[in-house]
C-alpha cells in the first residue's frame, strides 16, 4: 500500500445522546475536524464506514480496515453500538494504533476506564471554529503518538501473548479497490438525499433515502429523514403523504421514544394532519409530542411548535373563556422560557439559524415587533433554502392569524 490509511469508526448524521437528553450532528466532528485535519496528513488515506459502497461494509471491508489499518479512530459520542463494536473488533484484532474520541460528558464504560481517550467540549449542532481547531491540535499530537506502536488494546495489554490475526497487502487493496469503485456508497446516497431535499425536490429524494433504509433497516437518521421528505412531498396528495410519513415514523416507535428528532418529526406530521382536516385530535396529538420534545430537554424546535398549537387550539369550537385564556397564557409561558433559553446560547456562540427562526417566532407571540423583525432578518439571511422559509412563514402566518397582528 503506497498510503497509510485510517479507518474512522463512528455513527453518521444526527444521533440522539440519551445520557444528555440532546442531539450531536455527528458529522461535524468528522468533517470540521477528523477530514479536515487529514486533507493536510497526505501520508494517510482516510475512510469512514460510509463511505465504502453498503454490502462491502457488511460483509467483508470493515472487518479487514479494522483489523488491517495504520490507524482506527473511534469517535463513541452518544456511545453509538455500532462504533462501540468497532472498537471492540479493532482491540482484538490489534494492540497498538487505537484513538478513542468522544465528548466531555459521556460517562467512559468501564471496560475503557484505562484507555488514553480524547475528549472535547460538548458542540450539539454546531461547533465553532476556535474549539474544531483545538480538538484537531489534540487529534493531531495523538496520531502522532499512535505511530509509536505502543499498545493501546486493553486484550493486548493485559493478555501480551496473543498473536494478532493478519491479512495480507494486496488482500486489502482488492477490497477497498472494489469497494470504492461503487458508486452508490452510503456517504453518496446521503448527500444526494439531502441536496434533493435542499432544493425542494421531496419526491426525488424519498427514493434515496428509501435505498438508504435498504441498506440501513435499523437506522433512525435515515427512517426520520424519509419521514420528513415523504411529508413535505404532498406526493400523491398531502393527505396521503402525510399517512405515509406517520407509516414510517411508526417504526421508531414515537410515542416511548426520548429521541427528539423522532418526536418532533411525528408532531409536525400531526400538526399538518390538523391544518389539512380540522380534527382537533390531531392537533391534541401534535401538541403532546411536541410537550413531550419540549419537556425532556427544553428543546427549542420542539418548544415554538408545542406554543404555536396551543394557540392553534384557542380557535377550538365551544372552548371556555378561561380555556381559551389558559392556552394562551401557557403559549406566551413557553415562548418566554425559549428566548432565556436561546438567547443563552447566542451569548455561547452556539448559533443555528433556526434558532433566529424561533426567536422571531416568540418574539412575535409577546407581540414583541421590534425583536421579531430583528431576528425574523437574521434567518432570512442565514438561509436560501425555500421549504424552510415556507415553513416558517405559514407558522408566522398563523400566529398573526390568531392573535390579529397585521
């Protein structure tokens, strides 16, 4: 092999973190600072799991990277299973050049108490540039520190006379020379879902996630995102795409879930069922999801929506007055707690432009114009992407609907 290659053993897109109730987008860290520190080590070739064609990954190439790379770094952030198990092949099957990553807060298992692991600051969503910059410093002076063969497998430290299992060079570069050949790798799938998405082509990429859930049946990221597109796809009607959407979501099993991504997703399906039919059980529905996202962590998508249907709720008919007032008032309660919340993170740095989306969206619910128009400018210049800005504007649109603002 003429380059060193490193395998990156780690979960892909957004990944729900159980023990701290919130999402990591996982993809950050393996761009912003695992691919983006190895554009500049041109001595090693880098590969993540995704982006070697599915069937190859199952059955033959991951097992050979594991066992053959120069170097595995492991990122077990949210403890995603399957780097988990990556990990676990990779100490068995070699004693040294081994880098264990994760966040800050994630409880080390026991099993790894004694290994040497990289930690870095929690991000969420998004990571700034001063902290993808730090980790990358630290990442670098571990692989550096790798390529000293010390063992770092906890079987090898503890058991020294093993003999590792092998397999030869030219073994390995017919796999990966056949694997990366194919076109249809799960990174090239994802991308192009997404990019479809982007342009409001919902109807084309149903058909790439649904190959994505083909190769990855038990794969949240990709049933949320099927479920999203499938709704925003009105395809063949929007009833139906609506039913369809709820179909799939079904498999993730919302209703026990913790998962935000997946609460969220099937509260809007509910909240677009009541917008298209008028039946206040849906709506009863949607605002119990969205309460659920709401509550586990102070999740601000899920907060906007949960105070948008309470007020959607006030045009219930026959509701008392003090009904209708109580909706109202536990509305304006959560927009309140959602602007401490984000504006907080503002301060942090911690900025997604959806953030501006929600913030203009309370602001406008306190009747607040002068921070409504602030923000409501701050995400129109921070996105170009049109599905989105509709959905914020029928959201504004019924907000001013309800409470009779011009």
């Amino acid at each position: 092999m003429s380059r060193k290659i490193c395998f990156v053993a780690m979960g892909f897109g957004k990944k729900m973190d159980y023990r701290n109730s919130k999402e990591v987008d996982l993809d950050i860290i393996y761009k912003k600072v695992i691919k983006n520190l190895f554009d500049s080590l041109t001595e090693y070739e880098l590969i993540r799991a995704d982006e070697i064609s599915g069937s190859e990954i199952i059955d033959v190439s991951m097992y050979s990277l594991l066992l053959k790379a120069d170097l595995v770094i492991a990122d077990i952030t949210t403890m995603n299973e399957n780097a988990i198990y990556e990990l676990g092949i990779r100490h068995a099957s070699k004693p040294f050049s081994t880098i264990i990553m994760m966040q800050e807060s994630e409880k080390i298992p026991f099993d790894l108490n004694h290994c040497r692991i990289l930690t870095y600051k929690d991000f969420g969503e998004v990571l700034d540039d001063e902290e993808a910059e730090k980790i990358k410093t630290n990442l670098h002076s571990f692989i550096k520190a790798s390529e000293e063969q010390n063992i770092d497998s906890p079987l090898y430290t503890y058991l020294p006379n093993i003999v590792p299992p092998n397999i030869s060079d030219r073994e390995l570069d017919e796999l990966l020379d056949t694997a990366k050949t194919k076109e249809e790798t799960i990174s090239n799938l994802v991308g192009k879902a997404e990019a479809l998405k982007n342009e409001s082509k919902f109807k084309e990429s149903i058909s790439e996630w649904k190959k994505l859930r083909d190769i990855l049946p038990n794969n949240d990221y990709v049933v949320q995102q099927l479920a999203l597109v499938q709704y925003k796809s009105k395809y063949p009607n929007a009833t139906l795409a609506l039913g369809e959407a709820l179909n799939t979501i079904q498999s993730l099993n919302p209703k026990k879930s913790l998962d935000l991504e997946t609460i969220g997703i099937t509260g809007a399906i509910y909240k677009n069922l009541f917008k298209l039919n008028k039946n206040y059980d849906y709506l009863d529905e949607a605002i119990n999801y969205y309460k659920k996202g709401f509550i586990i962590k102070n999740d601000y998508y899920n907060g906007e929506n949960y105070s948008n249907c309470l007020l959607l709720k006030t045009q219930k008919p026959d509701l008392e007055v003090d009904e209708i007032e109580y909706l109202k008032f536990e509305s304006k309660k959560v927009c309140r707690e959602i602007i401490s919340l984000l504006e907080e993170n503002i301060r942090d740095n911690e900025i997604n432009y959806w953030m501006y989306a929600t913030l203009a969206t309370c602001y406008l619910c306190l009747k607040d114009e002068k921070n409504y128009q602030k923000y409501e400018a701050e995400f129109l210049a921070n996105t170009t992407i049109e599905w989105e800005i509709e959905t914020y504007k029928n959201t504004i649109a019924d907000t001013k609907k309800i409470l009779m603002i011009e």
